[in-house]
C-alpha cells in the first residue's frame, strides 16, 4: 500500500539501504583502527621524546606506517559514504540537510583539514622540525581523527535522537534552533565516546596480532614485547571505559529508543524489575510472534539487571515490543504512552494540516480567514510533527526491528568485549610477570582475536542502525520515505560496482600491510 501511495520503488529503498550499509561496513574497517593506532604510536613518540632512545623512535616510525596505509583508505570509503546522502537519500538530505549537514560540515572544516596538515609532518617531518613539534603533530593527527569522528557521531546520534529542530512549513524543512542541542545532546556525547573507546580496543588488538605474530616468528622481539606492553594497557584501560560508556549508552537507549532495547533484548511483553537476558533460543532467520509469545525460549536471564541498565533502578518499568505498540505504560518523562493507533492518527493529522496549510498559503488573493486558518494549522502542524513520521505507517509490522538480528549482534558485541579484556588483563600480566616469548598459546590467541575484534565492532553499528529500523530519522522519516526517486536497476548496478571497488582496496590495504609487517621496524 504505501509504495502505491508514494509512487516508491521499493525494491530501490531496500538496495539503497544495502548499499549504504555496504558502504558504512568497509568504512568502519578502516575507522576504528585509525583511532585505535593513533594512540599507540602516540605513546611510542612520546616514550622517544623522554627518553631519546633511537629504539622508540624506529618503533613510533613502523607504527605510523601502518597507520598511515590504513588512514589513507579510510579516507576514500568515507567520502564515497557522504555523497551517498544525496544520491541514494536526496528526499532525506533535503528533510533535514539544514541539520544534519552542519556536523559533517563541521568535520569537513576543521577536523580533516586538521588531520592532514599535521599528517605531513608527522610523515615528513623527522629531523626537519624539532623533537617536541613532531610529538606534537603525531598527537594532533590522532586529536583530528578523533575531532572528526565526533562531529560524525553528532550527526548519526541526531538520527537517532533528533534534538535541537523545529519543521517549518514554509520551506518544508526541519531548521536547526540550537546547535549546542545537537552537537551535546546525550546520545550523542554517549555514542562518541563509546565508539572512540571500543576503537582504542581495535588498535590494542592489532598491535597485539602483529606484536604475537613477531614472537611466534622470533623477530624483532624487543619491539613485540615492549609494544605488547602499551598494547596490553591500553586495551584493557580501553575495556573498562568502554563498559562504563556501554551502560551509558544503554540508559539512553532505554530512556529515548525503547523499541530498539526491546529488539535487543528479545523482551516481547515487559514490566518492573526486568531481568537481562544472558542468551535465548530465537529463531535467527525470522521475526518472532511477539504479540502472541511473551518470552523466548530456553531463556537464561540476569534477574533485575535489564531494569538497572535502563532506568538505573532496578525495580525500573521496561517495555516490550506489544508494550511500545499498544501504549499505555508510563514513559520516563512520567507521561502515557500513546499506541502506534494513535501516533498513526497524530501523524496524518499533521501530514493533512500541512497539505491544507500549503494549499492556503499558496493561494494568490488570501482573505483574513486564510490568514486566520492559516495560523491555527501552523499551530496544530507544530504540536502532532513528532509524530509526522508515523503518517508513512500501515502496518505494526513496520516500526519493528528484525528481532534475531539486534538479539544475536548485540550479544556478539558484549560476548567478545568480554574475551578481549580477559585477553588484555592475561597479556598484561605475562609481559610484566613472566617471559611472554615462552607462551606459544597467547601468541596464536592474539593473533586470533584480530578478526574477532572487528566483528565485535561491525556488530555493534548493526545493532545501533537495524534496531531503529525503519527510520531513517527517529520517529520523523522512514526509509522509504528518505530514498530517492531513483530505479532499482541503478542502485543495483552501483551496489555491485562497490563490493568490487572496495573489496579490491581492502585486498590492496591487507596485502601492503602484511608487506611492511613482515619488512618490520628498521632497527
């Protein structure tokens, strides 16, 4: 019915959607490792700059070496994520492109400009400026990388909590009121910092691998235990933010995407004192019947700790999938919480005001009534907007996620976390304690958990962008009212042509990295 109703193609919404996440999935390969090494080879200059031993500085060289190899590619992916917006996601971009294009202007400006003056000198910068500048460049480089996925979280936490913007009827547009609103809003300072930290966790499990991978070899042995050391502490320091910020997040979820916490959970039917579910028996390849089944099966759950991590108390009221979509319940704001019925009816009354509101003011002679009803319909519009998004809506079924997958990633993601600090905390204590070179076991585990690590990563973006689903804005713009007038074939086409793209640049980036790696630091 609503591919009728808006003339949508919508074989072409759900291959723009593949698309972007194609896009944003090698994207985020090259992000978080950039962070992550950042950090690391920070340390090593700064060890250098204190102690001028030749060694830190040899060992600061290769770091960046490999830093720069990945920076370089993340670089390409990102920008061909940006122009997405507007190919793919034109009708989205023109909503709100007021809002959302302020923070990746932002990180175009001043962040990336940031990041590539200091990286020349970074890279070529040894002996022509002095010990203290170069440290201060290398620092700087990472300090743009991380400015410029902040302003890159702002904009996706707006997405996910739209703040600080008032619809104008006029124009036809959301307008930004409060920039503070959106750079600072909660779920946006949550999402940074989570995200910095988990990418901190990639950069000390890299260095471990690489670091693992010397041992096993027995080469340059000084440089694997000794950046096996930075690595261990700053991957375990990285864990325990990242756990502290995890509850962070999760509470802000909880308190502004109950749905998405509901997906997560698997919580079908909620209420006080939830317990959090350690693993479930749910089907992963299709939707549960959430309106007849009130829990899944075989479910082996934390008594009280869901509560506690959504509403920091753990007598706290969380809602289920059939709680959200009937209402009623209390909401944190202490307000009732209206049914989808009733968002729905909300919506199209604001989607009809608007339509009356533009056939008013478009009128060439307007009368004082005009003007009169025009004002009252600008009123009515501006108190039922939050809900415009739910005009688009036909179905229950629409505005709930694909349950197994948010279930599933979601466990992924907290499961590995996990295994990476016990991981650090073990590395830790041999490489202080004892001889790590013996330890053949640690060395293939570290090596093992490279790849793990990133898809602890890759599953938390999928639980952060298919637990929204379907908007694009929440509860403002589903995706396919979002998508561009485009036909499926082109989308199609263009999807393909990327896999290859950035299959054939990851293969490149692997195989260069692999090359300096087994070349080693020139000591």
């Amino acid at each position: 019915m609503i591919n009728v109703l808006l003339n949508i193609d919508m074989a072409a919404v759900d291959w723009s959607r593949a698309q972007f996440a194609l896009t944003a999935i090698y994207h985020w390969l090259f992000v978080p490792l950039t962070l992550g090494l950042a950090v690391i080879m920070g340390i090593a200059e700064t060890i250098w700059y204190r102690t001028k031993d030749e060694f830190w500085k040899e060992s600061a060289k290769f770091w960046q070496r490999l830093f720069g190899v990945n920076f370089a590619i993340g670089v390409a992916t990102g920008i061909v994520l940006e122009f997405e917006f507007g190919t793919n996601w034109s009708n989205y971009s023109w909503f709100v492109g007021d809002i959302f294009g302020a923070p990746l202007a932002v990180e175009g400006i001043v962040a990336f400009f940031m990041e590539s003056t200091f990286v020349a000198v970074m890279f070529f910068g040894w002996n022509k400026v002095s010990r203290g500048f170069h440290l201060a460049s290398t620092w700087l480089t990472g300090l743009g990388a991380t400015i410029s996925a902040w302003w890159i979280l702002v904009a996706n936490a707006w997405m996910q909590y739209p703040v600080g913007c008032e619809f104008n009827p006029d124009t036809m547009r959301n307008e930004m009121t409060s920039f503070a609103e959106v750079a600072l809003s909660p779920m946006a300072v949550n999402k940074f910092f989570h995200t910095v930290t988990s990418s901190w966790i990639i950069g000390a499990l890299f260095v471990s691998a690489v670091c693992c991978w010397y041992l096993l070899k027995k080469r340059h042995e000084r440089l694997a235990i000794s950046s096996m050391k930075i690595a261990a502490i700053v991957g375990l320091v990285a864990s325990l933010l990242a756990m502290h910020t995890g509850d962070g997040s999760a509470y802000q979820v909880g308190q502004k995407q109950p749905m998405k916490l509901a997906a997560m959970e698997a919580l079908y039917k909620g209420g006080e004192s939830q317990a959090l579910t350690a693993i479930a028996l749910v089907n992963p390849f299709e939707q549960p019947d959430y309106d007849n089944v009130d829990e899944p099966e075989m479910k082996i759950a934390m008594p009280y700790a869901l509560s506690f991590l959504a509403t920091h108390d753990v007598n706290g009221y969380v809602p289920g999938v059939r709680d959200i979509l009937d209402g009623g319940y209390i909401q944190p704001d202490g307000t009732v919480a209206l049914s989808l019925e009733e968002k729905m009816a909300l919506g199209r009354k604001a989607a009809d005001d608007l339509r009356e509101y533009r056939l008013l003011t478009e009128k060439v002679e307007k009368t004082d009534a005009d003007a009169t009803r025009a004002e009252v319909l600008k009123g009515q519009i501006k108190e039922n907007m939050p809900y415009f998004g739910y005009s688009y809506v036909n179905e229950r079924e629409q505005v709930v996620p694909f349950i197994p997958v948010c279930f599933y990633s979601f466990r992924v993601m907290v499961g590995l976390g996990v295994l990476f600090m016990l991981f650090f905390i073990v590395a830790l204590y041999l490489t202080y304690r004892k001889d790590i070179t013996r330890y053949r076991w640690l060395h293939i585990v570290g090596i093992c958990l490279l790849p793990l690590g990133y898809i602890a990563s890759e599953a938390g973006w999928i639980v952060a962008e298919m637990g929204r689903q379907p908007w694009t804005i929440q509860d403002m713009l589903p995706t396919w009212a979002g998508v561009s007038g485009i036909g499926s074939g082109s989308v199609m086409l263009t999807f393909f042509v990327f896999l290859v793209l950035f299959t054939v640049l990851l293969s490149v980036e692997i195989n260069i990295m692999l090359k300096q790696i087994k070349k080693g630091p020139e000591l």
